[in-house]
C-alpha cells in the first residue's frame, strides 16, 4: 500500500516536471455535470462551474495569478477577462460541454492593467458522474496579434496607396488630357486663320486657350504636389508670417480672374497677426479655396476672406455665396476615392485635387478643415492652424 502511494506521489511529481517545462500554461479543470451548461455560473466570479485540479507555473505566470488564490477561487480569472470579451468566452464554454467539443477561444484579458491576448485550447474528456475533465494550453499570444493588427492596418495603407494610385492615373489620364487636346484643337484653328488672314473668331479661339492653359497649368501644379507630397519630397519648412501681408499678396494674385466676372474680394482681418506656417503650403490651400469661391460664384457676387484668433489657433474661412455643394458630396469632398469636381458658373472646370491638398497641408501643420455649405446659397471653407510657435516673446 505505501509502495503504491509512493508510486502515485512519483507519478504526480513527473507529471507536474513535465507540465512545467512545457513553454505554454498546462491547466485541467473538473466541470460539474449538472452545471456545466449554466450560462450564469460560467458568468460568474463566486459560483463557477467547475474546480482547478492542476495548472502549472507557467500557466500562473501568464495570467500572473498566485497558485493559492487560482486554485481555492478559480472565478477570479472570469474578472480577469476584459468586458467586451466574457459573453463570447461564457458562450464558447457552454457550447464546448454541451456538445463535448473542444474548447478553442482567444480573448483579451486585464493583467496587470495592461491588455493581452490569450489562446486557450483544451479538449473533455467524460468522467462516469457525469462530470467532464478538461484539459488544455494557455498561451500569450500578444505579439501574434501585435503583428497580425500591424499588417492588416499595413494592407488597408496599401489598398489606400493603390486607389489613390488609380486616381492620380486618372486624372492624368483625362482630365489633364482633355485640356491640351482642345488646346491642340483650338491652335489648330488659330494657325489656320491666321494663314488664311481669316481673322473671325481669332480673339475667342485665343481666349478658350487661355483658359484651358490656366487650367491645365493648376491642374498640374496640384498634381505635382500632390505626387512630391506622397513620395515625401515636400519639405515642411514653417516660417513666421504676418496674416494680413500674406493672404494680401495671395489674393492680390487673383484679383484679374475677380474681376473677369465682376467679383469682389473682401478681406475681414487682424491689424497684426502672425503665424508659423510653411509659405508654400499655405499659399497652396489658399490658392486653391478662393480660385474655386470664384469659380462657383455668380458674376457680380462677393467672397470674403478671414482671419480669427483663437485661444490655442487662428480660425481661417473662405466665404462665397455661390452654387453650394449637396450633402451627399459634402462628405467626400476631402476623400480621393471620392474626389469630383462641378462645372464652375463661367463653364470652369476642376478636379477636386485642390481640397485634398489643402487638406493634407494643413493637417501637416496640426490643423484641420471643413465645410459648411447650403445649395444655392453658398458655402465657406473653414480651417485652423496652431499657434503654438509663436511664443509671446517672439
């Protein structure tokens, strides 16, 4: 008899060495028959199901649980599952004892206030009580999921990457084609009057050449620095700028096509302001927010342009009472795999690039923008930059 004891107690002894070395936690717990389906008891931290009847050290070590505490309350690794992740873990293990099938769950837990994602696996084993003796692997598998998470949010960069590819392909494909085709057309047209001393229509042959060359001359401007923006040649280099100087230099730029449909450009700004702003960023998001005010305002209309100080930035807006923009467009308007243009109240023509720039640009600078536009009414762009370089000593 105490040959037989002293055999078992050698068993035993083996078995938990041969637990223990094993890299993952070894765990065996008994399921109470008549409970093992209780949705309440597998969700409770007091009355759970089942008892511990063996977990090895690396088993505690994972779940950092003192061997006395797990085996005398085993509800408390129930706590230790974080909250959105119990009803799956509860449903799992009922579904596992009353199908007999095995037990495979992964989850987050709480362990030392800090998220980790355990994998636990084990498989029954049916007792003649009725009971059920599960056996199974715990592992930490934190850096699986690390990496998994890196690279799905890497494929969603590059499935980005890909349709903003395709519309940069487009757009060169169309609509910067289109413009020098009629260009081409219009010159054609031109050459061939002026041989023939055929003078009629000349001035409005040169005029549409003039404006598809302006467009195609933006168009290309936007493309390429959106194209130097995306392969990182675009230096940031920010610079203090007195607002009133700047936007006057900037609209000053603009104040022939204003005048062209009788457009008045009002400015509502500071005695003296500055800011530290990348110049050429800067000029890009104007360039681009009062051309198409313009473009979308009737003849005769007013735009304005202001500068507001804020505590912690300086509120930009761009108002025009123009055509407006429909809600539905509203939401893509700063999305390329959205991007799309209106024709302009003069037959102008875009592509929407504009407004992608100007929003990377100023969310180079920690700013943002946005809109708010009524149909037939008009719209203002609005967005910020910080001024949290310029100190007042500056």
């Amino acid at each position: 008899m105490e040959k037989t004891i002293e055999e078992l107690k050698q068993q035993r002894a083996l078995y938990a060495d041969l637990a223990n070395a094993m890299p993952a936690g070894v765990y065996r717990i008994r399921v109470f028959g008549e409970s093992s389906v209780n949705v309440d008891k597998w969700s409770s931290s007091t009355d759970v199901p089942y008892a511990v009847e063996f977990a090895n050290d690396r088993f505690l070590e994972i779940l950092k649980l003192d061997r006395a505490t797990y085996e005398n309350d085993p509800g408390v690794l129930i706590e230790l599952i974080f909250a959105d992740d119990k009803a799956e873990f509860v449903r799992q293990n009922v579904e596992s004892n009353k199908f007999r099938i095995p037990f495979i769950w992964e989850g987050r837990f709480v362990i030392s206030g800090k998220i980790s994602w355990i994998h636990f696996e084990s498989y029954p084993r049916i007792l003649d009580d009725g009971d059920i003796l599960w056996t199974g692997i715990v592992q930490d598998i934190s850096e699986r999921k690390d990496a998994e998470l890196k690279i799905a949010y890497q494929n969603q960069e590059l499935q980005i990457l890909n349709a903003e590819k395709d519309k940069f392909l487009s757009i060169i494909a169309h609509d910067l084609k289109s413009p020098f085709n009629a260009v081409i057309g219009f010159s054609e047209l031109l050459a061939g009057r002026i041989k023939a001393k055929d003078y009629e229509n000349v001035e409005e042959y040169a005029t549409y050449i003039q404006k598809l060359s302006n467009k195609a001359m933006d168009l290309l401007k936007n493309l390429m620095q959106w194209a130097l923006s995306h392969t990182g040649r675009i230096e940031f280099n920010p610079e203090k700028l007195e607002i009133g100087t700047f936007i006057d230099e900037t609209t000053f730029l603009y104040n022939d096509i204003a005048r062209q449909k009788s457009i008045t450009i009002r400015k509502d700004l500071p005695e003296f302001l500055e800011i530290f702003a990348d110049r050429a960023m800067l000029f890009t998001v104007f360039r681009n927010l009062i051309s198409n005010a313009i473009k979308y305002s009737m003849p005769g209309a007013e735009l304005s342009v202001s500068a507001i100080e804020q505590q912690d930035n300086i509120l930009f807006s761009v108002k025009d009472t123009g055509i407006g923009i429909s809600k539905s467009r509203v939401e893509g308007l700063f999305l390329i795999n959205h991007m799309s243009s209106t024709i302009g109240t003069s037959n102008e023509e875009g592509t929407g690039l504009g407004l992608i720039l100007c929003k990377e640009f100023i969310e180079k600078h920690g700013g943002k923008i946005w809109v708010e536009s009524q149909e037939n009414v008009g719209s203002t762009f609005y967005f910020t930059l910080p001024k949290s370089h310029i100190s007042s000593d500056d």
